[in-house]
C-alpha cells in the first residue's frame, strides 16, 4: 500500500475519531515481543488474580495479540475521556450514601464505545482492504500495554493508564488491522518517585509499584468476589460499594484531566450518591431497575446487598438499624452476614445478643453462624 495513502487514510481516522467523541488516537505494531504475556504469567502464579478464573483460563490467548488473531499487524488504540466533574474523593465524606466508582455512575461504556468503533473500523477496513476486530475490555486483549506501546500514556504505578492530557480517566477501545500500519512512538513512564497511589489504597494491595494484588483490592472484592469479604477489609471498604477510584483519584496527572464532554458518560442522578437505606431493600426486581443498562447489572443483587450492609456497618448512622435487621432474614447467605457484621457495628452489645439469641437458633449456614459466634464488639478501624 502506498505510503501517502497510508498518511491520508490515518489523517482522515483520526478526524473521524475526534468528530466521534475520542479524545486521542495512536497506532502500534502487534507482532513485536510482548513482555506484557510473562508479567500475566507471574500474576496468575502468584495468586494475585483471585477467582478472576478468565484471566487464568485464557492467558494463553492473552499473552500476545497474536495468540489471539494472528493475522493482526497493527492496533489502532483509542482513548476516550470519563473524566469525572468533581473529585471522586470527596464521595466518601458522605458516609449514609453509596459510593460508585465514576465509570460505573452512567450507562455501560462498552455499548457506547464499541458502537462508535465499529464505524471507524468498517472505515479503516474499506481504505486498507484488510479485515478488522474491535475490542472494549470483553476479550482476552490487554489493552493497557497496547495503549502504552501505542504511546497513548504509560501504565503507572497502580498498573492503570496515565495519559499527560487526562490523567487517569481513560476509557480503552482496540482495532486490530492486517494491515501494517504507520506507528507512533511509545509514552516513556512519568511516575517518577511519586507513592501517591500505593500510599493512598485503602487495602494496601500493592505488593510493590507496578504490582497488584487483585484480592486485597476494593474494586476486586465489591466486583468480581463471590464470597464473604474477610473481616479485615470490611472498614477500610468505608461507604464504597461498587469498585474504587482512590488510586486514579489522587493522581497528581489529573491537574490536566478534562471532565467529560460525551453526555452519555456522565453521572446518573440516581447513581452519583444512592442512598444505602433504599439499596438495602432491592430484591432482584428491584437491583434490575435501578441499575438498567449499567455496568454494575452484572455484580447482580446479592453482591450488591452485601457491600451495602458493609457501607451501613461503616456509616455510623444507627437510623439503618431497621434496615440491618430485615436484612438478618435475607434469602441469600452472603447479605446476612454482612447484616450481622453491621448489626455488630450500629447496635448497642444488649441489642445485638438479642437478636443473635433470636436468629442463631435458626441459621443454618455455617458462615453467617460463624459471622453470629466472631462478633458482638465493633471492629475498629485500621491504623
């Protein structure tokens, strides 16, 4: 292919791009060595992954961009701005209200991206005559180390994307292409000494910088975990019951990030602060409706019930109580004994020996009879 038709034809992809609402666009070789395929190995032996069992069962299609497609030779990676109009730390002041981590606070941003790369593909598909895949974080694609070979930022520290021009608020979509494309240089890492996003994890779940210990994280255990969160993550969790921003938040980058100019990405009303009184009380018709075409659908009720109870637990607003002792009945095991833990937390030791003489004779499962046994003194809060 000709090389002033290559120019023209990217000159033109990326002014499509921009027209489209993404916010940068660069272009990578996908054949080279990809050290990023052993650093997935030794995450996956180390344990750190959890029961994120994908990640262990296709890492052999993750550890390279052919392993997946071999046909691919370039990846045209896109970046598109979710930058939040207010310090998403400051959502956690508000102790009685849920906090959602800012990507999840609107509609689901794989429908909205993926649709618009698909018209960028089908163009770059027609001006090379060469087949195309688009991809948006549901493939087994690490889109991180190809945005930063791209040169569209660096993986940072807290091992998430930091661009110069929007800090840590990225959204990440891919277009493999067949054919080989001019590439832009990669982004060197501007960390520096900066500490601010390991300092700053509420879990301490950064084992070193650039390393990640999935399970100690807030966004792993509200999302991804199936379980009992583990009694030593429960105050430090705070009001947050639905991922974590804390480690993107404080990002000295964000002094150039931009807010939002998409107004599908921004914040639901009903999703920016969300009473915990009145989630405590979804049952799954209820979790389906209030989070209608949201990303958090997919955590499904229970989970979301049980990070509730922990935020009650944590919020010590004693006018939850009633809420907490309904919940001591809940058909699912995993919001009981978050029900429990709070009740431990909000009510006096008479009133929570009361209700442990009422409902203990009658649980049959054997963590939330364990949950009954472990608690009566509120747990203090981490040093």
């Amino acid at each position: 292919m000709e090389q002033g038709h290559l120019s023209d034809l990217i000159s033109e992809l990326n002014r499509r791009a921009l027209e489209l609402g993404f916010t940068s666009l660069a272009i990578t070789s996908v054949h080279d060595p990809w050290p990023a395929g052993a650093r997935l190995h030794e995450f996956i032996a180390k344990g750190y992954h959890g029961q994120m069992s994908w990640l262990a069962d296709e890492a052999h299609r993750r550890e390279h961009p052919n392993a997946m497609w071999p046909a691919a030779r370039s990846a045209i990676v896109l970046g598109f701005n979710y930058g939040p109009d207010h310090n998403p730390m400051d959502n956690l002041q508000h102790k009685s209200y849920g906090n959602i981590s800012v990507y999840a606070r609107a509609n689901d941003y794989h429908d909205l991206v993926k649709k618009k790369l698909k018209q960028l593909a089908r163009f770059i598909s027609e001006g090379t005559a060469k087949d195309v895949k688009v991809f948006v974080d549901t493939a087994p694609l690490m889109e991180k180390p190809l945005a930063a070979k791209a040169g569209l930022g660096w993986q940072g520290k807290h091992t998430n994307l930091v661009s110069r021009d929007f800090g840590s608020w990225l959204f990440l979509g891919v277009i493999l292409v067949e054919a080989e494309l001019p590439i832009n240089t990669p982004e060197t890492d501007h960390c520096g000494s900066c500490r601010a996003c390991l300092d700053i994890c509420p879990t301490k779940a950064f084992v070193a910088p650039y390393q990640l210990d999935a399970r100690a994280c807030i966004s792993y255990l509200t999302i991804e975990y199936k379980g009992h969160i583990a009694r030593k993550y429960r105050a430090a969790i705070g009001n947050r019951i639905y991922g974590c921003d804390d480690c993107l938040a404080v990002c000295p980058w964000n002094k150039y990030a931009k807010t939002a100019s998409e107004s599908k990405l921004h914040a639901r009303p009903e999703l920016s602060l969300p009473s915990l009184g009145e989630l405590a009380s979804l049952d799954d018709a209820g979790f389906r409706q209030v989070f209608r075409a949201s990303p958090i659908k997919r955590t499904g009720r229970d989970k979301m019930v049980r990070n509730v109870m922990i935020a009650i637990g944590n919020s010590g607003d004693v006018s939850f109580l009633p809420k907490v002792c309904a919940a001591l009945k809940d058909s699912s095991s995993l919001v009981r004994a978050m029900a429990v833990w709070a009740l431990a937390q909000l009510a006096s030791p008479d009133q929570f020996q009361k209700y442990k003489r009422q409902m203990l004779s009658t649980e049959t499962d054997k963590a939330v009879c364990m949950e009954w046994e472990n608690n009566g003194v509120p747990v203090l809060p981490p040093d």
